[in-house]
C-alpha cells in the first residue's frame, strides 16, 4: 500500500490543535477544537451506554444457552466493553464504543457450541484465532485498504442502511414491528396502544423536541425519564438492589477467564469457521466505524477518518481480549451514533462508556432499570439521522448511487450489514462493466467485490 492510502486512513492532523490555553483533558482529546465541550462528551458518553447497555444480559443470554457460564459471561462482555471502549477512546481518540458483537456472538452460541457441537473452550479458541487474524489485518493495512477502496456510493449506503437497521431493531424490540405470523409480507404492525410502544413512540417525539430547542443532553433525560416510569407503571421493571460482587464462576463450572482452547480450533472442521468470523467482522465492524465516524464529524471532504488505523486495530485487539476472558467476539457498536446524535465528537465519550462498563461489574442489578423502551427511542433518532447520508450520494453518477442504494435497501432486508455491502460492491462492479464503464474501476474495488462474491457462494456467510 502507498503511503499516501495509508495517510487517507491514518490522518492525524487533519484536525487543528487546541488553544495553549485549554486543559489536559481538552488538549489530550481535542475537544474544543473539534467543536465540543467536555460536558457534552460525558453526557454523550452516559447515553451510549445507556444504548449498549443491554449487551450485559443479550450476550449471556445466547451464550447461557450453549453452556456457558452466565454469570462469569457478565463479567466477560463489561470487561471486554470496558478494555474495547477506553482503547478506542484513548488511543485513538473517537468517539465509538466497543463490545460484544450481537451477531458474532449469536454465531458463536448457536453456530460454533450448539451447531458443530464444539465446546466453549473450543469456541473461545476459534475467537482468539479470530481476533489474532482479525488484528493482522487491521495492522498490515489491508482493513485500511479495504475502506480506501469502498466507493462513494457503498460508503454513504452504508451508512443509510445502518441508519435504517437501527430502526429495524429499535422497532422490532418493542413490539412496534412484529414477525407476521401469518401469509403475506415477513413483518406487520404490533400493538400500537402496549406500554413499550406507546413510550418508546412517545420518546422519540420528545427527543425530536428537546434536540429542536438544543437542550444539553437531551437524549439523556429521555432515557432516564422513561426509565423512572417503566419503574413506577411497568411490572416487569422492578428494583432488585444496587451493589453485586462480581462472580468469575458459578459454584460446579470453572472460570472462563483462559480457558480458551487453541489447539481444538486449529482443526479443518473450525478453522472455515474462524474466517467466516474474521470475513464478517472486517466488513461489519468497518462499515460501523466508516458510519459512525462520518456522523461524528471526523470524515473529512476526502474521506480521511481521523486516527482511522488506530480505530481499526483498537476494534479488532478487543477481540483477542475478549477470548482471553471468556467473551463473544468484539466489534465497534452501531450504538455509538446515539452518542454522535448528543454531541459526542471525541474519544472521551468512549472513554466514558469504557469506565461505566468497569463500574457496572459491581453495580449489576442498576442494569436491570433502564428497559429497552427507554432507549429505544434514542437508536430510532440516530436511526434516522443517519438516513441523511442519502443526500451524498451523487446522482450524476447514476451507477454508484444506485449500488450505493442497493446496499442500503439489503442490509435492512437482510439484516446483515456484510450482505447489503456486498450486494452493492456487486451490482457497482458488473453494472460498470456492462454499461461499457469498467474504467471508471480499480482493482481494489473488483478484487472485494469478488472476495466477497466466493464468500457467499461458498456459503460461508454468517
């Protein structure tokens, strides 16, 4: 790779240096030269880990059921959310949160352990191999050449068809957007007049208001408010305490904390396994920091992402962290735009989630008051902000636009990020080609559209 690719990714001064005057903090961070303030990044931090909270108990859940020690998973996903977090805040300094990811993890519980019949210390060895591969090539430059070759249209349909995946999962959790049980379309209508619909409904038109009227952490007081009446009118919020010490393992199971299994995963049987996490990862986990980046502000014109080559490492070092204490593979969140949407634009707002997430291993029972209704109107507000992407796409040129389009439309459909960018880096490629364009290609371009191809039609997709 030349250095001048390396540069569009790894740019450090594409940001004017703070005031002399300014503090450590604000020095270290950038904060008022990026156009925030230190009290806006806390409050923004607060509200993305409100957002991604419930990733202490959906995590444990799946990975519970292939027989995993809940408890000892709990304290797995803080830690692994706390170390991601406060590396991607501190080293390279933006403003993305870093967990367990839901769907590598949905593959590791139900693929690895319940399909091939592997056990957990054998799934926790396919993760370290994941991440270790995962880290390589976010190191070498090949994670960064990967996004200098996204084209304009993928990048912004990336980022509508996240926008219109949050709402998707926002919708869907409250029971605003059900499974249709019956013939016809895949989806229909919940009950509109249930308890979480009405407030997540409501939430939502009360962030659009306080946001109008710029009020400082808006999104913030939505959630907590919310929280307080799912405590006073909903049953299924109740306070069960404050403080918990944190348990490593439960009586009669081993801790996971090293237990991981390297030699068992280096068998044909897993290793196909490991690559189809490393392949989802690179594409999910990239199109995520690519978004959520560009909201923040830290894109600019020529789609340098500032400290982009740290954040790529950052996100993929979570995961061999993650193995090491026995969690699911690490990802950056989509949840960190509910951040950018209050004002975040630093690294201290991740700094922030990464410490909260230290804290929450003492203070687990608290986890149990924020409930999904109230922080799903925050994901349905970043949701649809990052819709707005849509107005970047350049309709003179009619072929980038609509595979830009196209990826946006099938990462909702499918509910795949990796799907809907491969669908576009596709139909760009053959589009070019049959309508006597195929100069306006690179190679890099040509080369992920058929990586990504093989991929699927081996069937090694996720």
């Amino acid at each position: 790779m030349s250095q001048p690719q390396l540069q569009r990714i790894e740019r450090e001064d594409a940001f004017t240096s703070p005031p002399a005057t300014a503090g450590k903090i604000d020095q270290y961070f950038q904060i008022t030269a990026r156009g925030s303030t230190q009290r806006r990044e806390v409050v923004a931090g607060i509200t993305t880990f409100l957002a991604m909270v419930y990733s202490v108990f959906v995590v444990p859940g799946m990975l519970g059921q292939a027989g995993f020690d809940v408890s000892a998973v709990f304290v797995a996903v803080c830690l692994t959310a706390a170390f991601g977090s406060l590396l991607m805040g501190l080293w390279a300094r933006l403003p993305i949160a870093v967990g367990c990811a839901i769907s590598l993890t949905a593959f590791t519980a139900f693929g690895l352990v319940l399909g091939k019949g592997l056990t957990p210390a054998v799934a926790l060895g396919a993760v370290f191999l994941m991440g270790l591969i995962f880290t390589a090539i976010s190191v070498t430059g090949v994670r960064s050449w990967i996004l200098q070759n996204l084209p304009a249209g993928v990048a912004h349909g990336t980022g509508v068809g996240i926008g219109l995946f949050l709402l998707m999962i926002a919708s869907s959790d409250v029971g605003l957007i059900v499974k249709n049980a019956g013939a016809g379309l895949p989806v229909a209508l919940g009950h509109v007049t249930a308890f979480p619909v009405v407030m997540s409904i409501i939430g939502l038109a009360a962030i659009f208001g306080l946001e109008q009227r710029k009020v400082p952490g808006g999104i913030l007081l939505v959630v907590i408010a919310i929280s307080v009446l799912g405590l006073a009118f909903d049953p299924k919020v109740h306070f069960t305490g404050i403080f918990s010490w944190p348990q490593l393992s439960a009586p009669g199971h081993a801790s996971l904390i090293g237990a991981m299994d390297i030699k068992g995963a280096l068998t044909a049987a897993v290793l196909p396994s490991v690559l189809a996490l490393v392949m989802t990862a690179v594409f999910d986990a990239t199109g995520t920091i690519r978004a959520v980046a560009g909201q923040a502000g830290q894109v600019d014109a020529r789609g340098y992402i500032h400290n982009g080559g740290k954040a790529l490492t950052a996100d993929s070092l979570s995961s061999i962290f993650s193995s090491l204490v026995g969690g699911a593979p690490a990802a950056a969140y989509i949840e960190s735009g509910v951040g950018t949407a209050a004002g975040a634009r630093t690294g201290l707002t991740a700094t922030v989630v990464g410490l909260l997430f230290l804290v929450l291993i003492f203070f687990s029972p608290l986890a149990g008051l924020v409930p999904s209704y109230a922080t799903a109107p925050a994901l349905m507000y970043v949701g649809l902000l990052m819709l707005s992407s849509v107005a970047h796409m350049n309709m003179d040129d009619k072929l980038d636009a609509l595979s830009g389009l196209v990826c946006a439309v099938f990462i909702l459909l499918s509910c795949n990020i990796v799907t809907g960018i491969m669908l576009g880096f596709c139909t760009l490629v053959i589009g070019r080609v049959l309508a006597g364009e195929w100069r306006k290609l690179n190679f890099g371009t040509v080369s992920i559209a058929v990586a990504l191809a093989v991929f699927y039609a081996g069937g090694w997709a996720i």
